[in-house]
C-alpha cells in the first residue's frame, strides 16, 4: 500500500526524512506542511486503510486482471499488517518489529494455508516501508536524506530527494518546488503515484496510489490501491501483530474486527 501502499503493493506504500548530520533540506520542511500540521503529524500514532487492490499484467504470459480488497494498517514504532483478499485466496502479511512473516489461505478452507517466515533482508525492507508510512520524511536511526537536485516529472519543476535505509534500500521522492506535494516516488524498480485527496484530522491523504513494477520475466505489474475509508489513530488489537497460532483446530492469525 502513496502511503499504498503498497506492494501489495509491496505495499505498500510510502514517507520519511533527514540526516542527523546535515541540515534537512527546505523542500522536506515545505513537504510536510503541505500534508499537515507539524504537530498532527508528530502525533500520529497509527494509520489503518480500507479499500480494494486492482491488478493488471502486460508481458509474456501475463495473468488476467484481479480485483482484491485491501485492509492496511501500520501502528508505530514499526508494525505493519496488510490483507489481500481475492476471489479465492487471502494473502496476509505482517510485521512486528523485527519478525515478519506472510500467509497464504484458501478463502473456502483457511485452514489449509501455507506460511513463511520472512529472511532478514526482507524484514528490512519491510521496516523500510512501514517507517515511510508512519514518520513524514524522517529518517529513521541509522538513515540519511539526501537533496539530489532538480528534475522535472510529468512536466511539473521538482526537486529529488533520496530517503535511505542503509541495505541499499532507497526511496527516491519528487516533490513539487512550488508546493511540496508528492509527485512521484521510485523504489528500485517499483514507481508510485498518488492521486485524488482524502483529509482525516487534518492530514492529507490520497484517495488511492497506482504503482508499477517490471520483473525480470519481462512482465509489468501495474496495481492500483483505492481506499474507502482512512482512519488515525484508533485502538487495535495487539493480537492482530501476534505470530501465527499453529495450534489443531485454531485459526492461524488473528481476524481483524
């Protein structure tokens, strides 16, 4: 889940900020106050979508088009829980802090369901992601914002920014000089643009986020995240974050409500 987002979007979806040994770059300052006030920013606690996921393929044996719901949530410090359900399959993939692991079940017997534990350089990523969503263009420990000049996206005068993770985890942001409005964001070979607006207590949102990735089968993978509904900062339920109950007879992750 722009924010989402996404893949799923990986998901997933997406913000940052500066190094502790350089001045932050004006363009980060001018960014978030075009989401918000400094302090709802800073008061952000959680971030949990509702909405659906449309995938297309192009390419060499692409797969036809699918239509998902989607359920995101991400709860500081780092957790992240995001839900596909398909026609037929619901994919579950969470993180809590520094374990992360994802499911795949069989909508007609969720008991049947295949689960991997996720490597470390996975995780990583992973962290990355969810830190982009939550903290607005702040790096996080260990981290570094770079201002890597001007450049001109969809025929819009911006300014790149580079948001590093460490691990060769980079996020590439281009903000509008005039604004500071998100205008693109590159993450190795995955693109995401926002579009549309949804304000909740103050802070923008967009109303969805298409991102587009090319593998090296040749397909692109072109997967829109559309959301209903934005909520902040509402009480969830910790076991949402839990590691799977492999127990006979028991669910193997908890259901959200």
């Amino acid at each position: 889940m722009n924010k989402a987002c996404p893949g799923v979007f990986g998901a997933a979806l997406l913000l940052l900020a500066c190094a502790p040994a350089r001045a932050e770059p004006a363009i980060v300052s001018l960014a978030r106050a075009y989401l918000g006030p400094e302090s709802t920013l800073d008061s952000l606690q959680s971030i949990h979508y509702v909405g659906s996921l449309d995938r297309t393929e192009t390419g060499p044996k692409a797969l036809p088009p699918s239509h998902s719901t989607l359920d995101m949530v991400f709860v500081k410090p780092l957790r992240q829980r995001l839900v596909v359900r398909g026609a037929n399959v619901t994919f579950t993939t969470v993180l809590d802090g520094y374990d992360a692991w994802d499911l795949q079940a069989p909508n007609a017997d969720p008991s049947r369901f295949r689960l991997r534990w996720m490597p470390a350089a996975d995780i990583k990523k992973l962290r990355a992601n969810t830190w982009e969503n939550l903290y607005y263009y702040r790096a996080d420990e260990g981290g570094a914002v770079e201002d890597k000049g001007s450049a001109t996206i969809d025929g819009i005068a911006c300014e790149r920014v580079d948001f590093s993770h460490g691990e060769g985890i980079v996020y590439a942001r281009y903000f509008d000089r005039d604004t500071g409005r998100l205008v693109l964001t590159i993450r190795d070979s995955d693109s995401f643009r926002e579009s549309g607006e949804v304000r909740v207590e103050g802070i923008r949102f967009p109303k969805s986020i298409v991102s587009v990735s090319t593998g090296r089968s040749g397909i692109t993978v072109t997967s829109t995240a559309t959301f209903e509904r934005i909520t902040i900062n509402e009480p969830l339920d910790p076991e949402l974050f839990a590691r799977p109950n492999l127990a006979p007879g028991t669910s193997a992750v908890a259901q959200p409500k």
